[in-house]
C-alpha cells in the first residue's frame, strides 16, 4: 500500500523518526501531524543518544549534524558542598559502550529540529490542535480533532503524544496516570543566564541530605549559559515529602519554584547563584522522572509511540528513535497491511522495553538521605575513581564485546 494515510499526534523525536523512515519506504504516504503548541517546541534539557538508536542515526545520515550540535560535554564531576572534587567519570569515547555522559549529549530542541527539519515539506503539520478521540473501524480510523471538529478517517493514528498520552488512556480506557511507574525522582529544569561552570565541559552535581542535588551541565551559547538541575529523590517510604513535590507540581511553576527555594536554601556551593538564576530564567521547567509501563502498545489502527508508550528516563530518546524506526520498518517488511505491521512492532519493542526498565532503586543509592549514607557513598566512589576501575571495567568489556545492548532489528530492506 504506497498511499498509506497516517495521523501523527505530537511533532518531537519519536513521531519525526517515523516519518523519516516512512517516507523513506512510501514515497507518496499522506502524513498529517497534530501539534498541541502553536510551533515547533524546540526547546527541552540535554538527551543522549545510546544502543541501536546510534546505528539508526548513522543510516539516516544524521550523526555528522548531531555531533556538530552536541553540549560538548566531557563528564560529570561529583563535588562537595564546599565545592572538592569526589569523583570524575569521563566520558569513554566510544559509541559502543558509553558512561554517565554519551557521546551525543545534545539539547532536545537542537535533536528534534534535525529530525524534523527534512521531512517538513513532504508532511502537513497543524498547529494548536490535538485528537479530541477517534474510533476504529475494519478499515481505517476515523479521527476528531479537538479545536476544529474535523473528522477524518486514516489508515493509522500513531500516538506519539508523549509522558500523559490522552490517546493511550482512550486506547487503555483508563487514567494516563495509571500507567505512570514512580521512579522517586522529582526534578526541575532551567537555563541560567551566565556560564557558572566557567567555560568548563565537566558537568558538575552536588549532592546532600534528603535526597537533594544540585546538577550543572555546560551549554555552549556563545554568550554563556549554563544547564541547571534540581533533583530530590525520595523512597516510597517518604510519603510526606512525595505528596508536597506532588503538590507544587500539580500547582504549577511558581509552587514548584518557592518549594525549592525552601528545600535547597541551606545547600552550599553555588546553590544561592542557581536559585537566583532559576528565578530568571525564562525556560522552567518541573516534572516528575517516571517510566510509562503500558500493557499494551497498539490496537488494531492505533499504536503508541515514544514516550507515550514506554518512557524511560536516561534512555527514553533513544527507545523514540528505536522505536520510530521499528514501527516504520514493519509496515515496509507487511507491505503496508497496519494490523500485521503493529503485531510486529510490539514484538519488538515489548520486551526491549521491559529489559530496559529496571525496577532498581540507583537512583535512591546515588543520591542518599542521611550523612553516613552520603559518606559512604563519597568513600566509595573517591576508591573506585582514584584506581580508575571505571574506565578499565568499560576496556575490558569491549575488549570482550560486552557493549551496549542493542534492539533485536530485522534488517530492513530498505528502497
């Protein structure tokens, strides 16, 4: 079927990859994009790029321009509050098998505006609108749009509408939120205003009582920016302070805002300058760190995409490029036939996705509560740094071929 009509609902990585490698396969496929903002969002903090999503990236003949973009990050560099170094875990160099920072560490906006940029005049993309619901028939997806009323059957509408899908809740017939898996990890973004890093491309954390830590990642703008994290991790056991983080989140920005000035007033470092600078920012940005574990990722016409079926933070960027690319390649190899296309893809990605979603609790240990916890944690990371067993555990596994694990792929026969 050269003629497939699809609707894509939301325009970042994971619906811009899909359509990449759609039209790549069908030259004359009809692709419509529903876009919630009234642009492009080409905005967001630092993604990276890991496994199977690298090899994708070559073929589409894109990493040259992503490298060219990158934050030109080093490392990250764990600090005091008084700020003495703890430990510094560099970046490996490789693309095989990759530390704390990837080799294409790169602000989202500048990824999605690689992806998007060469398929813009060969899709339609309609702004300040989204898929109010739609309903399935045998052949075809009959789709209304929320502003315009519009109704319009498809042969696939492909949700890629990120962390609270509506379309996966229609689809689940449930809450979006029910498929939300609590990672403990609430975090707040923003840009500052001048480079506190002073032109260095180690990422710099701090981290303290509570669960509390302070993160800066460079920014290479030419007039000086620095990339600010506030994180504070909690175990399910600290349910007062989950519920207020909850709160000021449902609240919005300026709760968010005044919880944190609250919670990381007596933090060292350069904490007062990042709380000042998060006051003048004008790219705040608030949410909790969860993966989406969906039972299910498609119906017979319907599938999701991206983050909206299975986010995950730390590799959610390139699950959206592995996946735009798995489900693209299935309705290549089923010759277009949608309900044997997402059969495949689900075989795929399901249990990918459920190998990658680990159940664990890193980033509990990595950010402890109490001093003792933090001084064993100094102590051990200061031992494990200075004999460099880091770097020599990452040799000696490629030397063995222990690399990143990679996506089960067909290969494609791409035309």
């Amino acid at each position: 079927m050269s003629n497939l009509n699809i609707l894509i609902s939301g325009s970042g990585i994971a619906g811009s990859v899909f359509a990449f490698w759609l039209l790549r396969a069908y030259p004359n496929a009809n692709i419509t994009i529903v876009e919630r903002d009234p642009s492009l969002r080409l905005t967001g903090a630092s993604v990276d790029i890991r496994s199977s999503a690298v090899d994708i990236i070559k073929w589409m003949g894109v990493e040259h321009e992503i490298r060219k973009k990158t934050t030109k990050e080093e490392g990250l560099q764990l600090i005091t509050e008084s700020g003495k170094e703890i430990a510094t875990f560099r970046a490996t160099g490789r693309t095989d098998i990759q530390s704390f920072t990837s080799e294409y560490e790169i602000f989202r906006g500048e990824l999605a505006k690689i992806f998007i940029d060469p398929i813009l005049d060969q899709v339609k993309v309609i702004f300040d609108e989204t898929v109010e619901g739609y309903e399935e028939q045998d052949d075809g997806v009959v789709i209304t749009l929320a502003k315009s009323k519009e109704m319009k059957k498809y042969d696939l509408l492909v949700a890629a509408d990120g962390l609270r899908s509506k379309i996966r809740g229609k689809m689940l017939n449930t809450k979006p939120s029910e498929q939300l898996y609590d990672e403990g990890v609430h975090i707040a973004y923003f840009t500052i205003k001048g480079d506190l890093l002073q032109g260095g491309l180690l990422a710099k954390a701090t981290s303290t009582t509570g669960g509390r830590a302070v993160y800066l990642r460079p920014d290479p703008h030419p007039e000086g920016r620095t990339r600010a994290m506030l994180m504070n991790v909690t175990w399910n056991s600290n349910v007062e302070m989950k519920e207020r983080l909850n709160k000021a989140l449902r609240e919005g920005n300026e709760a968010y805002m005044k919880l944190m000035e609250e919670l990381f007033a007596d933090v060292g470092w350069l904490t007062p300058e990042i709380l000042r600078g998060m006051r003048e920012s004008d790219d705040f940005y608030c949410s909790l760190f969860g993966q989406i574990r969906s039972p299910r990722l498609h119906d017979s016409r319907v599938v999701l995409l991206g983050d909206a079926g299975y986010a995950t933070p730390g590799f959610g960027t390139s699950l959206a490029i592995i996946g735009g690319y798995a489900l693209a390649g299935e309705l290549l190899s089923n010759n277009g036939d949608v309900k044997k296309a997402l059969g495949g893809y689900s075989g795929i990605m399901t249990p990918f996705v459920k190998s990658s979603q680990g159940g664990d609790f890193a980033m509990q240990l990595f950010h402890p509560q109490s001093t003792w916890g933090i001084w064993v944690r100094d102590s051990v990371l200061r031992f494990v740094t200075s004999l460099r067993l880091p770097q020599l555990a990452m040799t000696v596994a490629a030397t063995l071929g222990f690399t990143e694990k990679k996506a089960p792929l067909p290969d494609y026969q791409w035309p």
